[in-house]
C-alpha cells in the first residue's frame, strides 16, 4: 500500500499555480470559474515540465517516490497514461539520463518508454474540482495544492523509474550466456 497523499481537488492556490503556466494566466482562471469541472491543455517548460509513463507502470514509479523517496509533485492520469509533474528542464535532461541507463535497449525492452514534455510542448490538466468529465479518464492522483509545490527534477524521476523497472523485471548488468560456449570448471586444483 502506498503512502502517497489523496489529495484529489486543487486548492485555490493550486488553482493559481496551474495557471501562471500559460501565456494569459488571468484567461485560464476566467475558464475554469465558468467551467470548473472542465480539463485544460497547458503550455509545459515554464511552471512544471510533465513525464508521461504507462498508468501501471506510473504507478509503481509513484509508489517509489512516496514510500522509498522524497514523495511527489502533482499527478494526474489522461488516457491511460499517468502525468507526473516535474521540475521545468526535467523534460530536456531526462531522457539524456535515461539513454545512460540504456533505457530501451535490449536488455530493458520490457521497460515501458517514458515521454517527456517540456517546453514547447502542452499537456492536458484535469479539472480543478477533481470531478472528470469523462474525457479521457482526467483526473488527479495527486492534485497541487499551493502556489509553488515540490517538483522533482530529472535525477529523482530517474532513480524512480529505475526502481520501478528492478521490481519489475529482473534487469542484469550481464549479457545473456551463449549457450554453445564450452564451460570448465576451474574451482578445483590439482
């Protein structure tokens, strides 16, 4: 069971935080007043950068992050996929750390690709008052809840996704025996 938060409706000053992302701040709360049960698509690279990961796959880097780590920014799930909100620049230095890892290689091919937006790029935002409208499943896991919450940067989201991955599935450092290659056993001396 995870120790992550249930925090499911954005707070006033949640709110004001989303909003300060886009171009017209002051437009985006005029929107969610008259439709406060209403998603918006946000600029990312300014307040928050988002990494998109597999919903169960998401998961379990959240379960990292709260049980093991220093815990989460806000989080949202959009059409099966989970939305972990990270520091802004995360979206430009993650995937240079992921290739590090030799994420996707083919020793991690059952290790789901991980989407970074950053500037540039938007994403969609679940409503403020945490009730979905059925579009696409968004919704918040863990909604902002003041003006400037904790994100974590890319070296966090990281070290969740390479803890999530270990638990996963058993990745090793080795490459696979060749299975025609002759063994001796040199334990033993004469």
């Amino acid at each position: 069971m995870s120790s992550a938060p249930n925090v499911t409706r954005v707070t006033s000053d949640g709110v004001a935080w989303l909003a300060s992302a886009g171009t017209y701040p002051w437009r985006t709360l005029a929107r969610w007043e008259r439709h406060p049960d209403t998603p918006l698509v946000l600029p990312c690279g300014t307040a928050f950068d988002v990494v998109s990961a597999p919903a169960i796959f998401g998961r379990r880097m959240l379960d990292r992050l709260w049980d093991e780590g220093p815990g989460s920014g806000p989080v949202a799930v959009f059409r099966g996929r989970m939305l972990l909100f990270a520091a802004p620049g995360t979206a430009h230095r993650l995937p240079s750390l992921l290739a590090w890892e030799e994420w996707g290689s083919h020793r991690t091919d059952a290790v789901p690709p991980l989407l970074c937006h950053g500037t540039g790029d938007e994403v969609t935002v679940p409503a403020p008052g945490g009730e979905g409208t059925g579009a696409g499943d968004c919704r918040w896991l863990v909604a902002p809840d003041q003006r400037h919450p904790w994100l974590p940067g890319p070296e966090v989201v990281l070290w969740a996704a390479v803890r999530a991955a270990r638990a996963a599935v058993r990745i090793s450092i080795f490459p696979p025996a060749d299975q025609d290659a002759n063994v001796y056993d040199v334990s033993r001396r004469r």
